[in-house]
C-alpha cells in the first residue's frame, strides 16, 4: 500500500513543479512543496494556501465534494505529511490522490 501512494505521489511530482520531493517508509510518506522557479526553495506560503484551500470543502471528485484536512510539518513548514489508517482502501487511497491533485492545480494556477 505504501508502494502504491508512494507512486501517486511520484506522480504528482511529476506533473507540478511547486512538490520538490517525496519519499518515506511504508505508509510515512511526505510531500516537500517548494517554489515552482527552481523546486527546490521550501515555500510555506504555497502550503498555507493549499491549507485553504482543502479546508474550504469545495473540491469536486467523482461528483461528490469534498474538503481536505491537511497535516504540515517540516523545519520550513512546507511538508505535508501523509501518515493514513494501515487499513486504507485502494479506492480510499485514490480519492486522496485525486484531492491532492485538485488543491495542487488550485495553488499552482495563481
């Protein structure tokens, strides 16, 4: 399972410049976010919208919406950390991953 979000996370990092880095052990997984000139810059302004964003509850998935509660960590607070139940469903799994995408193109979008 871990693998699995690990590799939806890979492929977040892939398609926006603002997520620097992801790595973790089993199901400890964690998200740098970063500036998009350089993906490398730790940007806790980036996390602090995408904090709103997710709290807002308007995130549509599957024609259902959504809010998303996020956990921030990191020495810069720019780390979302993703620490979920061992008994998570793939299609649980998916949805998050779909969630992250939507508040991820929300924040790199302004």
């Amino acid at each position: 399972k871990g693998a699995y979000l690990l590799d939806g996370l890979e492929d977040l990092k892939r398609r926006y410049r603002i997520v620097g880095d992801v790595d973790g052990l089993g199901m400890a997984l964690r998200m740098e976010i970063c500036e998009p000139h350089d993906s490398f810059t730790p940007s806790k302004a980036i996390v602090d919208r995408m904090v709103d964003e997710g709290l807002k509850g308007n995130i549509e998935v599957d024609g259902s919406k959504y809010g998303l509660v996020l956990d921030i960590g990191g020495y810069h607070k720019n780390v979302v950390t993703l620490a979920p139940n061992l008994h998570i469903t793939k299609h649980e799994m998916d949805l998050s991953l779909k969630l992250l995408d939507r508040v991820l193109h929300r924040v790199s979008k302004t």
